[in-house]
C-alpha cells in the first residue's frame, strides 16, 4: 500500500521521549552514538546473514556508515547498506521497546529530573535519542533482500505519533535524517560531526564515512578556482574502523574502552572495569569483558538477557551468547572472538561445545582474576561493585563448585568486627581476627540485619570476642549451604545445635556444670511437659549471658529462613 497510515507509539514509548527530551539536554551530543551505534549493529547483522547468503552483499559489498549534513537546511543524514527494516520491522523497532523490564523501570521514575537522568542511563535510550536534538526524524530503509519497491519512510515529530508510508528506495539499509530543533542547528557542521565520530564512534568496526573537504585549486593570482559542480563526491572514513577487541592493549586508550562499553553493552556509564585477553594456542579467541559500574534493574533475574556477543573471525553472529560465562557472572559485558568455532554455529551448538566449554571455564577464571586483583589493588572501587552485584556473586559457591574458594575470598559481609549492615570485612580478614582457641567461622542468619544483630544468639560469641558474620540477604543461606569451609576453618550456624564454646573448661568447672545440670533437670522436664507442642527438646546451654532463654534449631533441621521461604511457598 502507498497511503500514509499514522500509528500511535505505545505509552511506555511516550514516556521515555518525555523523559528523554527533558532530562539528557546536557548531554546531547550521545544522540549521534547511539544512530551510529545502531547502523554498525544493522551492518554486523547483514554480514552475519550473508554467510548463508552471499547475494544480500552483491549489490553493494562495501558496508560502511556515512554522515552527511545541510547547514542550510539544519538536517543531519546518519545513511548505512546494512539489513534494513521492512515495515513490520520498522513499526515494531521504533514505535515500542522490546526491553524486558520496562514498565517496572517507568515505575521507579520519580519526577526528579537528576534522579531520573541517572535512571534512564542505565536503562539506554538509543534510536529514541535522535529526538533529543530534532523535532523531526525521518527513517527511510529497504531490507536486505527486499524490492526497491518495498521501502519505507518512518516519521515522526516524536509527540506521541508516527506515519509509514511504503516507498521506492535504490540502496540497501537504512537513511535517517534528523531535522534539528532551531537551537541544534550546529550540530549539521562537519568539524563538529567529525570530532564526534573521533570521540564516541572510534571503534566502530566498519568505516564512519564523512564527504571528502576538497579544497579548490588556485589561480596564479592565488584565487580559488571555480569547482567542478559535477565531479562525484568521495568519501573518508573518519574513524580508524579496526575492530577495537583486534588492537594491541597499549594501543587502546581508557577512553575508547569505556565508550566501546557503551556500543556492546547498550549502557550509557562508564564501566568500573575491563580486562582485555588474546589467546593463542590450542583454542585462539579474543575476550575483551567488562565489569559494569551499575547494576540494571533486572539483575535478579535469573533470567535476565545475559552473555557476550560472539564473533567467528571477525564476523558478528549473536548477541547475549550465555554459554560463554556461568549465570552468577551474569553482570559481565563484553565481546568473545573465537578463531575455532564455526560460521554457522547456533545456541544449541555452543550449549554443547568441548571449545566453548573450555572457554567459559578459562574466562570465569578472568572474570574472578580482574574481581580479585581490584579488591587487592582497588579496595575501594571494589566495594562499590560488591554493593552492585554481591548478591549475584554469591550465587557462585552454589553455581561453580571447582571455584568456590576464590570466590569465598570475593565475599563481603557484613559482622560483628564493626556490626554495621555494610557488607564490608573480607573472609581472610575474619580469618585474620580469630581470637586463640577459635577454631570455627560463626554465622548467624536472620530475617534483616537489625535482627542478626540483636539476637540472643550471639550473646556468649560476643563476650568471649568471636566474631560472627550477620547474614540477612536471601541469598545468603543458599550462599551458605555450599560453603563448608574457609582456609581450613569450617563455618558454623551459632543457631545450629551445640557451640562447643567451652573446650578450654577445666575438669573442676565440667563437674560444677554437670551437678548444676543435675538440679536443674526437674524444672527442664516441667518445661518440656508443657511445651511438649512447640518444641522437641528443652536443654540447659551456657550460649546466653542476658537473656533466660532462646530457640535453636537443630543441628541437622533446616536453617530458620529456608524454613520460612518454605512456609511462604506454602511447603
Ligand atoms: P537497541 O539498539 O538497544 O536494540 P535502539 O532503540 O537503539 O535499541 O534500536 C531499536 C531497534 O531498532 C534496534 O534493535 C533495531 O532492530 C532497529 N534499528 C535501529 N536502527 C537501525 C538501523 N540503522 N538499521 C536497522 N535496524 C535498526
Ligand atoms: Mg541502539
């Protein structure tokens, strides 16, 4: 059909322009990133199509990017030959947003524009940003494959509707032209265009092309010749368009890791940390991983989109290819290039691979170097990715067995070295602390921090100086569970049967406590008699200083949470 239909956008669409528009003005610029961003990932994928289909690239095999722009006119033309969009594409991509998660991340928004701009970099904004700076945006494309009969043209003032019409276009992929706002119009300028490429686009691996400034012959009076108005227009790449993960580390400064970051993992921030890896030998990849600096809001999510994007020999194939790294390193972004691993493989092969295997094993050991070095070296900055992702990484003792000791060593909790919620003090710290005649790490594990802190439990450890870890996240007595052991120390549940505390007692003091015992026997029986509902035993303990009683459970019972996960789940 060639009638205009317009569309409404969906809300959750409405509302992010609304956001956007208001709280990224300081920040504009990232509109043109994010544009080029997205026509390296069109690119990426009509390369990965054209393996299985030559023809897709024969009619223009030199993919690249290209800005041009009209000072005159105010526009700004991001142009690329990669897949395209037919109509159901281009309806679907840019009237709504696929993301997972997005109603709940509208919710947190709370009107505060500070707030609300940190929020929505972590949430990424990319095509919808070309509104930041236009109040027009015209997107026309032909899919790879498709009729130049079978285009069409998007637009849309971004206020709520867009039109699609059908059109014919000659070239392959996608020409986006931004009509900028009358307050915008220098960004339609070539030093401005180019110096933005330089700074946020470098990496890109196709070449961001730019027309060629020729400047004009001079006369013999040192005039400008007039210039040929019909001679073709020739194009220069502006960025250096080498794959960066390709580049020698001393090559890459941090700046271009950071906003590579920010092509691959669609995140606006910087990354808190990256570790950049060529391996030759009997398996040849290149991994280049990325720590984020701040959790998304689905993190949690066991389920979460996670994973790398994968490259064969330079050819993009998938994004989120999760076989590469185990679910508790669910945070980590980045790319992986394998020389080994073939054109055509699919997610049920990499499921199933002996190389990807022995890869996932080798970069989770990465992962937990770049973690141990910067909690060794960067104590601080490692507190702030302990604070983002702990939780996650105490999934790992449960998820990786062969690595829980180097993850116990990652662990951060919080105790009663200091008995603040933070989770600050290290395992070899406790370790470090342990008074003469402990022999054991102690825990207690309750419902939130006030109460692991305040339980009776702990009245005996504290008197005689033990430390005990205050566990209160829910992962916790899952984390703990895997946990046996600490630098040869076990763990015990100060909650869990007996202490053992008194090993150091003399035989004077035994017979005291066992006559002590004697007498007090009748009262225990009376107690059990009439607690014989509630509870399985009534014993004498030396656990408590203040209070005259306490529940334990026993030794081989269920912690108290589980048990209570259980009743919630209606066990
Ligand atoms: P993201 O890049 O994170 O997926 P964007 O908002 O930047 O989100 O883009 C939305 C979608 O629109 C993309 O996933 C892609 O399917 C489509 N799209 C955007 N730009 C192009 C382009 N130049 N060529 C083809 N498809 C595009
Ligand atoms: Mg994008």
């Amino acid at each position: 059909e060639t009638q205009k239909e317009t569309l409404g956008f969906q809300t959750e669409v409405k509302q992010l322009l609304h956001l956007m528009i208001h709280s990224l003005y300081s920040n504009k610029e990232i509109f043109l990133r994010e544009l080029i961003s997205n026509a390296s990932d069109a690119v990426d994928k009509l390369r990965f199509e054209s393996v299985s289909n030559a023809d897709l690239l024969s009619e223009d095999p030199n993919l690249r990017v290209r800005l041009e722009f009209d000072n005159e006119a105010g526009t700004v033309i991001i142009d690329d030959n990669g897949i395209g969009m037919n109509r159901d594409d281009a309806i679907n991509n840019l009237g709504t947003i696929a993301k997972s998660g997005t109603a709940q991340f509208l919710e947190q928004l709370s009107g505060d524009q500070k707030k609300d701009s940190q929020l929505i970099g972590q949430f990424g904004v990319g095509f919808y940003s070309a509104f930041i700076v236009a109040d027009k945006v015209t997107v026309e494309t032909r899919k790879a494959g498709a009729a130049t009969d079978e285009a069409v043209r998007w637009e849309s003032s971004g206020d709520g509707d867009f039109t699609i019409e059908a059109i014919e276009k000659e070239t392959r992929g996608t020409r986006i032209t931004l009509h900028l706002k009358a307050d915008e119009k220098d960004f339609a300028d070539n030093y401005r265009l180019r110096s933005l490429v330089t700074k946020y686009s470098d990496h890109i691996s196709i070449p961001v092309e730019m027309e060629k400034v020729v400047y004009p012959e001079m006369d013999e009076e040192g005039n400008p010749k007039p210039v040929d108005e019909n001679q073709a227009v020739e194009f220069e790449a502006v960025n250096s368009a080498k794959a960066l993960w390709t580049r020698a580390r001393s090559e890459v400064s941090d700046e271009e890791y950071s906003e590579f970051y920010k092509h691959v993992s669609h995140d606006f921030q910087d990354p808190i940390k990256w570790s950049h890896n060529k391996v030759e030998g009997k398996l040849e990849y290149t991994s280049l991983l990325y720590v984020p600096s701040k959790a998304p809001h689905d993190l949690w999510n066991r389920d979460m989109q996670r994973g790398l994007k994968l490259y064969v020999q330079r050819v993009f194939i998938m994004d989120e290819a999760e076989a590469f790294l185990p679910p508790y390193m669910r945070f980590v972004k980045g790319v992986v290039d394998s020389n080994d691993l073939s054109l055509n493989v699919s997610r049920e092969i990499l499921q199933n691979d002996k190389a990807v295997d022995s890869m996932r094993s080798a970069l989770t050991k990465r992962v937990l170097d770049m973690l141990s070095k910067m909690a060794k070296n960067e104590s601080e900055k490692y507190q702030t990715f302990w604070d983002e992702f702990g939780n996650v990484l105490k999934e790992g003792p449960a998820d990786d067995f062969g690595n829980k000791d180097k993850i116990a060593q990652l662990l951060r909790f919080s105790t009663t070295h200091t008995d603040k919620a933070e989770q600050t003090e290290s395992l070899a710290g406790y370790v470090e602390r342990m008074s003469e005649g402990q022999d054991k790490i102690y825990y207690i594990y309750a419902e939130n921090h006030n109460t692991a802190k305040n339980s009776p439990h702990l009245e005996i450890l504290r008197k005689k100086g033990f430390e005990v870890l205050l566990l209160s996240d829910r992962i916790d007595e899952w984390m703990m569970s895997s946990l046996q052991e600490f630098d040869g120390k076990k763990f015990q549940d100060v909650t869990k049967g007996k202490l053992d505390l008194a090993e150091d007692e003399t035989e004077e003091a035994k017979k005291e406590k066992e006559q002590k015992a004697e007498e007090i026997k009748p009262l225990l029986d009376r107690m059990k008699a009439v607690l014989e509902e509630q509870v399985t035993d009534v014993t004498s303990t030396d656990r408590l200083t203040n209070s005259p009683a306490c529940l334990v459970v026993g030794e081989y019972d269920m912690g108290l949470q589980m048990r209570r996960l259980l009743e919630q789940a209606g066990q």
